[in-house]
C-alpha cells in the first residue's frame, strides 16, 4: 500500500538544485523508494554527500542513501550511459544494488544520439543526448523498451510501489513539453502530474516542493533568453559567482533577473507546497539587488528583496505552506 509521496519539481527552466533538495530529503524522510519520473541522462544532479561532490545525470539520489531507486516507465534510458554511471557510482563506493528501471522506459538509441547531435543539438540547443528522437519513435509506437535490451536486465524491476516515495524531478516546468516556450522545450512531461505515471494516484501526493534560483537561468537556446545577456556586466557578475555551467554540456548558462510572474505561474502550475528558492548567497555577493515584477525593481538590500519575494509569493499562490531561501548546494 501507499503511504504517501512527496515530489520534487523544478520552477524553471532546470538546474534549480534540486539535486541538493531530494539529497536532503532522501537523508531525513525515510522514504522506500525514490524515483525518476520523466526524461533521460539530459538531466544533471549535483549532490553533496559527507562533503563530497557527485553528478549523476539518469540514477535517482536515493542511490546515495540506499534507498531503492527507481527510473519509471516514462523516461527514456541510453544503456551505455547508465552502466557507465552505475561503474562511476560503485568506484566511489555506493551499493548500485538498490538501483531498478521500469521494463517500460524506452531505449534512447546510438542513432537518436546521432540524429540529436547533427540536427536538434544546433537547432534547438538540446544537450544532444537523443532525447527528442527517442521520444518521438516512443510516440509513433515503433521504439524499444527496456525489457528487450539485454544490457539492461539485471536492472529490470516490474513491481508495485509501495510505502513512502519520494519523486525526483528533472529539468523544470517551463522546459515542459506543453507548458515551456515551444519547441524550446524538452520532450517530456516535467510538472508534478507526470510523476503519476510511476503507478500512483493523485491523491497520494502529500508535499510538492517547488524549487528555483533567486536569478532565472536557462542553458540551451531559448529567444526569451538572447544572445544579448552574455553583455550584461551584472548578470555575468552573478553567473560568475553562482558558477552557471551546465553539469551535463559545460555550457555557460545565460542569466536573467528572478521573474517574479514567471515564477508564480510556475508554483500556481505545480501546486508547490514548500518553496525553496536557492543561490541568495551569490546574489548577495555581487551586492546588486534586483527583480523583474513587471518592470525591474532594484532594492537596497538582500534582506529586502527576500521579503518582497516572500510576501507576493503568499499572497499569490494559496497552496503554499513555506518558503525558504537558501544557499549554494554545498552550503544547504
Ligand atoms: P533536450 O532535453 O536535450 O532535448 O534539450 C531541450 C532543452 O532543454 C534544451 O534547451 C536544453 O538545454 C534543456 N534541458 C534539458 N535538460 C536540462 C536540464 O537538466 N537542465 C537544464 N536544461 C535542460
Ligand atoms: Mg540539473
């Protein structure tokens, strides 16, 4: 039976840490399994464990915990990819035992990759992973599952959920495949609904925490975030300090002042309980203070902007519980 799910979402356009949120949440809630929902090994996570970096891209951060961790039916497995992330994690001494997917995922082909790199990749800034091929052959019913990829059968896990759960999610709500800004999207369903599609109700959702940046940014191409931005003095200044490279492309991310609206829509869209908005420590350390809420609004200090923040978000959003504002990853 299922006791509850928590979920984990993004309110951005990814690379809002939530890795360092289901971290957490994985060490202190004593959940049974925690899963990926959607996507591929277009996903980063950064995840502190003892003071340790560690990046994984497809394995859920209940790995780290020894928590059972599961890739669900809707997201999509480059095998090659995986076993490599499974040797990275057994080098650094995790138990990679715990680690399941769903004979359901699709295989994400070495010609999706290909397809990917030699067309979406310049086209559409995409991390050139396949992820939009193997998507679409999933859609027109000709791909390939994981139960019929022989690399991928110790891994295969065909059971009911059960107990306590906790969903990770991965890339944000604005890179969702209906909601984002089209076709500057990935080809998944990013918003807390899809996490349905690991076998669960809806009304076994508890708490959704909503995480964001208190700075917009977004890696790949996207003409809500032009060219133009890598000028701004200020923004590099905050890309700089808040070290805006994509985990999985090197990418330098473009930067933007938090929008505010945008970020309403996001926790509204969701139906975020619990807000974490992270990064105030980069911000602060620039000593400019900015937002955009319908034109750009500079304040005096950071403790300022906070509480504005804090104040338009309750008053906007009734399913919020709490808001918290935090630090960079190492520093929770
Ligand atoms: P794709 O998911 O590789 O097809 O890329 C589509 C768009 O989503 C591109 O703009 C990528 O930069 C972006 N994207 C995909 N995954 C992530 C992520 O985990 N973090 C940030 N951006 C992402
Ligand atoms: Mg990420």
């Amino acid at each position: 039976m299922i006791e509850h799910v928590d979920i984990v979402c993004g309110l951005a356009w990814g690379d809002e840490a939530k890795g360092k949120i289901t971290s957490e949440l994985s060490a202190k809630e004593n959940y049974d399994f925690v899963c990926r929902w959607s996507g591929g090994n277009n996903a980063g996570h950064t995840v502190y464990i003892s003071g340790k970096q560690y990046k994984t891209h497809m394995i859920p951060t209940g790995v780290f915990y020894g928590i059972k961790s599961i890739i669900g039916p809707a997201c999509v497995v480059d095998p090659f990819s995986f076993l490599e992330e499974i040797a990275y994690l057994e080098k650094n001494g995790f138990d990679t035992s715990c680690i399941k997917i769903s004979p359901k995922a699709h295989i994400v082909t070495q010609t999706h990759i290909r397809e990917d790199r030699e067309q979406y990749h310049k086209q559409l800034g995409t991390t050139a992973r396949g992820i939009a091929p193997c998507y679409r052959d999933k859609a027109a019913r000709k791909g390939c599952q994981a139960k019929d990829e022989s690399l991928l059968a110790p891994y295969l896990w065909d059971e009911k959920l059960y107990g306590r759960i906790l969903c990770e999610g991965a890339q944000g709500a604005w890179l969702d495949l209906d909601y984002g800004n089209y076709p500057y999207v990935t080809s998944s369903v990013t918003l807390p609904y899809g996490a349905c599609s690991l076998g669960f109700p809806p009304q076994a959702i508890r708490n959704i925490y909503g995480s964001a940046k208190i700075y917009d940014t977004r890696s790949g191409i996207d003409p809500d975030f032009p060219e133009s931005l890598l000028a701004d003095k200020q923004l590099l200044k905050i890309a700089d300090a808040g070290c805006e490279y994509g985990v999985t492309t090197g990418r330098r991310r473009k930067v933007k002042w938090l929008n505010l609206h945008k970020l309403i829509d996001a926790v509204n869209l969701t139906g975020s309980t619990h807000i974490i908005i992270s990064k105030t420590d980069v911000i602060k350390s620039t000593g400019v203070f900015k937002i955009w809420d319908s034109h750009l609004i500079p304040f005096e200090s950071i403790d300022d902007m906070l509480s504005y923040i804090d104040v338009r978000l309750r008053s906007s959003c009734s399913l919020i519980k709490s808001i918290r504002f935090s630090y960079s990853p190492e520093r929770i």
